[in-house]
C-alpha cells in the first residue's frame, strides 16, 4: 500500500474489511456461531439471560450487561453497553488493520512461551510502523523538541534485603523513551544476576508510574527490523518476567501503554486508589509493544485484554482488581 494514492489505499482497506480480513463482525448471543473470518475482529454480546459458557473462543471481545459477569466477559452497566459496542467499532473502522492484527496476536500470546509471545508481539509492532495506519497518526502528532535536566532515567537502591527500582522522569511522568528502557534493563539485569536473590520493587517518582512510551521517540527507528532486534534483546518486560517471583510493582496514577505492559509482569502488583490503565496504541497504528500482549492476557485473558487493547479505553483500579490486572489496592 505504500506508494499508492490516499483513495487507492482506502479502497483496499474498504475490499479487506468486506473479505473479513479486517473490521468488526458483531454476534448477538445466544446465537449459532459461524466460522470467524481470519482478520476481523469477532465481538460476542450478550445483553439479557444466562451468558454462554460454550463457544466462547471463536470471539476475541466478549461484552455483557452485567458489570459482576466472570472472565472472559467485560460487563457493562445495561445503560452503557451499546455505547460501549458503538465505541469499539469506531476504534476499530478508524484502524481496522491495527485492530486486526492485535486481535491475531493475542489469539496465539497464550499458546505461546512467554518468550516467543514476546517476539511475536515485536514482529506485529514493527510490521505495524510501516503501516499507512500508523504513519496518518505521526503525521497528524508532531515530534515535539524538549529540553530535559540530565538525570538517570531510573534509580536503583539497595538495603534492607531489597533492590528498589524507581523510574525517574517526573517532568514528563515517566514516559518511557530508549534510555529509560535500556536503564531499566540494566537495573533488571542486576536484580536477575544478584547471588542473594533478594526482593524486588518497582515503582515510579512523581504523579504518575508511568504514562506510556514517549510519543516523540514513536517511528524514530529507520531500519524496523533493526528496531524488532533491539527490542527483544532490550526487553524489561522479559527481565521482569523471570523474576516476577520476588517482584512487586507499584503503581500509582496513570499506567499508560508500557505503565502497565511491563509491570503486569510482576508477580504482584498493587496501585494505589486513583490509578487508571490504558493501552493507546491500537488508535496509533500499532499494537503493544513493550510486552503488553504477552504480560496482560496472562493476568486477565486474551479477551478481556483485547478489549483493552482495542478499545483503548480506561479502566479504573476497582475494575483492574477485579480482573486481576492487579493483586491489590494500598489504600
């Protein structure tokens, strides 16, 4: 698609969409379920009566009228289903490929190892920053210059048999950029490599934990293969991961994109009242890409994670406790 004219690109996405290769196909349950078209993305609603408890793979989003239903459902007040259903579809007509493409990822993130999870996730990013989806939404949000007081991106502490880990850009409430995630790689590092195994805290200074990757460095790799190298070599998600039995993260204020993509790889997780989670980067063009796809369905299952990613809606903390996207509240 690249290289074609604007109207050449939108009738394709619009030939796709009616292939079933993209878009949304909506299912009214109780119904017989068809065979799931390979790229749409297949939501399940049910509105009234006993949820189905068969058949429930063939959706990648399942929304209900009951805001007490059990995983996988997402449950909504009665009142504000079809507005969430209505906000879903536009998110999904407004990046129909990216939508696709995460729900195809996350479909395969639990059959996976968590390593090859990861590096599926990486291959779909960087497919994705190649694409018109993503390139419309760069064009249309401007690299901003800033300058920024030198200071280590993360601080590490030891004693009192822990290793604190506090990430440390405040000013712009620790949005992670290359030097923030290759930091806290090497705090990670040191954390994994320690002969006394000691536990381990995450958290991050100032309002927010972490409000997501920096948008300015979004598409600043020139080479995307180079740029899916980098990133699984350079994961904190993974590093997190394999000490996940002796980590906490906590989180507090906005957990944005990799705010809650990497430390949902923690074994516990606590955020304080206030605390909101929120995976923007379907409406970018993108999927996660700082774990995201292979840390979250791991603590609340793919459907319930693929509303999150698509939708690119909020959710409170009281909601993330219940799904189990966090262990606690510290009120």
């Amino acid at each position: 698609m690249p290289g074609r004219p604007r109207e050449d690109q939108a009738g394709l996405i619009a030939d796709l969409v009616a292939l079933g290769g993209a878009g949304a196909v909506v299912v009214e349950l109780p119904s017989e379920i068809e065979p799931r078209p390979t790229g749409a993305v297949r939501i399940g609603v049910c509105r009234s009566g006993s949820l189905p408890a068969g058949g429930l793979d063939a959706f990648d989003i399942l929304l209900c009228a009951d805001p007490a239903a059990p995983r996988p459902w997402v449950g909504l007040p009665p009142q504000r289903l079809d507005d969430a259903l209505g906000a879903l579809q536009r998110q999904i007509e407004a990046q129909p490929v990216a939508s696709a493409v995460a729900a195809q990822v996350l479909r395969a993130s639990l059959q996976l190892t968590f390593d090859d999870a990861l590096a599926t996730e990486s291959l779909a990013y960087s497919m994705l920053l190649a694409s018109d989806g993503f390139k419309t939404w760069r064009a249309a949000t401007p690299v901003r210059q800033r300058d920024e007081a030198a200071a280590p991106r993360v601080l590490l502490e030891t004693g009192d048999g822990a290793i604190r880990i506090r990430l440390n850009r405040p000013d712009v409430r620790n949005a992670f950029d290359a030097a923030m995630r290759d930091t806290l790689c090497e705090a990670l590092a040191f954390a994994a490599e320690h002969p006394d195994q000691p536990a381990v805290e995450l958290s991050g200074l100032g309002s927010a934990f972490s409000a997501g990757g920096d948008l300015d460095e979004f598409g600043a790799a020139g080479d995307v293969g180079l740029a899916h190298s980098v990133r699984t070599l350079r994961s904190p998600a993974r590093l997190l991961y394999g000490v996940r039995d002796r980590t906490t993260a906590r989180l507090h204020g906005a957990c944005v994109g990799a705010g809650i993509e990497v430390p949902a790889a923690a074994g516990t997780v606590t955020a304080r009242p206030g605390a909101f989670f929120r995976l923007p980067e379907v409406s970018m063009g993108l999927i996660p890409g700082a774990g995201g796809t292979a840390t979250i369905p791991r603590r609340i299952g793919r459907h319930r994670a693929a509303y999150l990613a698509i939708s690119s809606a909020d959710i409170d903390v009281d909601t993330a406790l219940a799904w189990g996207l966090i262990d606690a509240v510290e009120r």
